[in-house]
C-alpha cells in the first residue's frame, strides 16, 4: 500500500505493508526526520480525526484526504492515502515530479555530482584547486573539465546522454563554480549547454566525439530561430518622457551652456563613451595577458596600458590606448569558421582590418574606396599615425559617413550603431564581438539574440568580476 505524506512543503511516498497505523506512523517519522518522542495526531481533509481504530478503513475505502498533522503549533504533517498507483497517476507524473523538486536540492544534487567527478578523475584536482586559488578558471582548464565531464557522461549513458543529463551537469557546473554562471541567462549555463539549441561546451565535445555517427533529431529541443540584433524589424519606441523637437533643442542648448556635470550626465544616454573605461576596460587587458602571446597581442597590450601624449603620440607606430583595448577584446572574442564546411576562417590580425582601418591625411580617400573590397561597416580612421588620429569615418558599402566625434571610442560607438540604423548584419569575422557589445555592454535584446557559447562564458566572467 502507497501513502502520499506531506509535511510542510515537502511531498514523499509512505509504503507501508497494510493497513496498520503503527507502521504508518513509524514510516511517516523516519521518511520526514520527525523525532520518536513527538506525538502525531491523524486527520482528514475536513479536520476530522482519525485514530487507530478507524484509519485502516479510511485508507483503504475513502478516496478522501486523510491528513496528519504534529501537535506542535509550527511542524505540521499532511498525509494523503491511495491504495492504488493507478488512482493517482498524474501525481506520478516525472514531469510533475520535476515541477514540484525543490531547486535547492536540485542544485545541491548536481554541485556533488560535478564535484565527485572532479575528485576522482585525472585533472580534475587541478581544476577545483585552480578556482580555490584565483577564484575562477582560464580557458585551457575549463576545457579539460569539459572533456573529463563528457567522458564520465559517456560511460555511464553511452554516446547519446539523455537532455536532462547534460542540463543536470551544466547546472552542477554553475553551482560549484559561482563564477562561471552567466548573469544575463535565463538558466546561467547556457555557455555550457543550451537545450533549445543544442550548444555549448559540453555540447561540442559530445559532437566531437560523435563524429562519424548521424546525430538523431531531438524533438523535445525544437530549434528557434535568432529574434535579436540588427536585422530585427523592430516598432518605433516611444517613452511617455520622451522629449519633442522643441523640447530636445532646449535639452541640447541647456547642455551647451552649464558646466555642471552631474546635470549634463542626467542627460545622456549610455554609450560605450562611459561604460568602456570605467567597466571593461582594464578587465579586457587582465584577461589578454593570459592569452598566448603574438606579436601582435604584445603590441597591443603595450598600447592599452600606456597614453601617450604630444611628440611621442605622433611618432607612435600603434593604436591609441582605447583602441588597443577593443582590439584586445577582438583576441578574446576571436573569429570563428564560416562557411558551410566550417573551413573559412580569418586570424584576428585580418579581423582588425574588418574593423579599423589607419589611413595617412597626406593620400586620397577616393582611392582607398576604389580598392577596398570590404561592404561591411568599418572604421576608417585619418590622421599622422595610428595613435594620432585627426578624424573619423565610417564607411559603409564603400559609402564614407563622417563620424561626429573625435575620439576612437566614439567612433566605435557609432560604428556599432551603424548596423542599427541601416539594419546591417554583422561582419562574420567580427559577430562574436559585435554580439557581446550588443548583448553585454548595451543590454539589446538580451535573451533573443543567439550568441556563442564563448560570448556567454566571458561576458560571465565580466559581470561576476573574475
């Protein structure tokens, strides 16, 4: 005979051999920790008791709800009795079973389940030693955490581990490692995996090691396609403060004629101007320090900590500081393949020419236009030397567009804005870049917009200061 028990929030099955109200007493302490020395007193639904005479007969001929409650005043047992599984096969329900889980238990199921692994595999000492010490992990260690975890995936499930499975792992993975959780996803392991697409971590591993086999279809993961980014075809927004053509010229004349800062600021809206420096900035050079070193990555590097100024800023063969920096972000957010076979693909020192192009004041612009074979967007930028820039341009589709201010970060600003207003997609070399600005920097269409696995672990380490 099967007894539903509820005490508290919690629901369990009682089984007890008969209908014998000691047994279910005795079963009802152990199952929920209830002390011996507590009295129990049984009750239906109504309230009415049940004592040890009459609770056989209730069991086994009421469909009702028989209920138990302890006499203490803040420990109360609800009890709820069906003699047959079939009666009640909605409550028997996995998915019913999953619902009423309690999430902490859950999460504290999977952080002992990833954490066991690590203990016991080769390699995964080193890894939670790793975020013991610094707090988080770098990318080469957490792609051998990956391998170790898919590996312990494959033995016990085989090549194809259920969903839940690898949902179970990416949340266990989170839970242990604090740092690794992405702020801004709707479950935080998204980077790790991603059911409705079928991404991340784990997922490419399990893919590489597939391959050579067909991946069945998994109906229960039904693709959905990008909502988010330039491309969206999106309503004009209008806000209930938002100001009219006369109301934002005395905004603009107001600005232009107070030097209060604070007053001036309340004015503006978040730019890459304001948060770069003061957010991202140093951590994006933190982070490319541990990178392997390039000739290029050491030049930048250099740039990025250093602001030159005068006669050193004209003879400087390298970008300004800000410039460097998001250059920077360009090694940690590098290009991915493309193209059908996934055989395409750039180095970041051809991406950066995606992105920002020098050009000396002494030579025509018309025959840069006439040679320059990228369409995309990009930032054309006139001056001395790289670090000594006198303007601006945006081209787009070998069309100039003169940028309004004159500093890098600025022009970058507008660079991305650009894709916005024409509703261009992005550079494929640079979308992993343009996506985590978009994403993480402005906040646009956070959760719609599909990113890589990549843009979702940085952006993780970003937001968790690590």
């Amino acid at each position: 005979m099967i007894v539903k028990a509820q005490f508290r929030n919690q629901k369990k099955f009682i089984k007890i051999p008969e209908a014998c109200f000691d047994l279910f007493i005795a079963e009802v302490k152990e199952k929920f920790s209830i002390p011996e020395d507590l009295a129990v007193t049984v009750t239906d639904e109504t309230g009415t008791e049940v004592d040890k005479d009459v609770f056989p007969d209730v069991v086994t001929t009421r469909p009702s709800t028989p209920q138990s409650s302890v006499s203490l005043d803040t420990d109360t047992l609800s009890l709820t009795s069906k003699s047959s599984v079939s009666e009640d096969s909605d409550w028997f329900s996995p998915k019913r079973f999953r619902k009423d889980d309690d999430e902490a238990s859950q999460s504290t199921q999977a952080r002992d389940l990833i954490k066991q692994i690590l203990q016991t595999r080769l390699g995964g000492a080193n890894v939670l030693k790793e975020y013991e010490d610094a707090g988080t992990i770098s990318d080469d260690t957490r792609k051998v955490m990956v391998n170790i975890l898919v590996a312990h995936m494959i033995e016990t499930e085989g090549r194809v581990p259920h969903r839940h499975t690898k949902q179970k792992y990416g949340l266990g993975i989170i839970t242990l490692f604090p740092s690794l959780r992405d702020p801004q996803g709707r479950t935080g392991y998204e980077h790790f995996y991603d059911g409705q697409k079928n991404t991340g971590f784990l997922s490419w591993r399990l893919k590489t090691v597939q391959r050579g086999t067909k991946a069945s279809a998994n109906k229960d993961d039904p693709k959905t396609e990008e909502k988010g980014g330039p491309l969206l075809d999106r309503q004009p927004c209008y806000h209930e403060d938002q100001l009219d053509d006369d109301q934002s010229l005395e905004a603009i004349s107001l600005m232009n004629h107070t030097s209060e800062r604070e007053f001036i600021m309340q004015k503006m809206r978040a730019t890459l101007l304001e948060r770069w420096p003061t957010a991202f900035k140093a951590k994006v050079i933190r982070l490319a320090e541990s990178l392997t070193p390039t000739p290029l990555l050491k030049r930048l590097l250099s740039s990025a900590k250093q602001n030159r100024q005068g006669s050193e800023a004209q003879d400087s063969p390298d970008w300004d500081s800000d410039t460097s920096s998001f250059l920077l972000l360009l090694h940690l957010l590098s290009p991915q393949a493309s193209g059908r076979k996934k055989i395409h693909k750039i180095s970041v020192c051809q991406a950066v020419d995606h992105l920002v192009v020098f050009h000396k004041t002494c030579r025509s612009i018309q025959e840069h236009l006439e040679t320059e074979e990228n369409r995309q967007p990009y930032i054309l930028a006139s001056g001395c030397s790289k670090e000594a820039i006198s303007q601006f341009f945006i081209v787009v589709d070998k069309k100039i567009i003169p940028c309004q201010a004159s500093s890098s970060l600025a022009a970058i600003d507008e660079l991305f804005k650009v894709h916005f207003v024409f509703s261009i997609s992005y550079d494929l070399s640079l979308k992993n870049l343009y996506t985590f600005v978009q994403t993480t920097v402005y906040g646009i269409d956070v959760g719609t917009t599909s990113e890589s696995p990549r843009v979702k672990e940085l952006r993780a380490k970003f937001l968790n200061d690590v």
